[in-house]
C-alpha cells in the first residue's frame, strides 16, 4: 500500500481515519498503524 496515497487521499477528502477505515471496510487501528509507517506520519 502506497501510504502517501492513503494520506493524501484522506487529507483531500477531509476524512478523518476513522471515516478511511469505515469506507475502505478496515479498523481505525488499521488505518492509524498505517500512518504510523508513513515517512511523515500522518
């Protein structure tokens, strides 16, 4: 997973990531062990 994507993509939309998680059918805890292995993070 390209997890600058995911970032990208939750910032355009204004998601939080518990809303990413809801629609990509994943746990919030998912989306945020995610953005731990970003390079910035988020």
């Amino acid at each position: 997973m390209d997890f600058n994507n995911l970032k990208l993509f939750r910032k355009q939309k204004g998601f939080t990531q518990e809303q990413t998680a809801e629609r990509l059918g994943v746990s919030r805890q998912a989306v945020a062990k995610w953005a731990h292995y970003s390079p910035d993070g988020e």
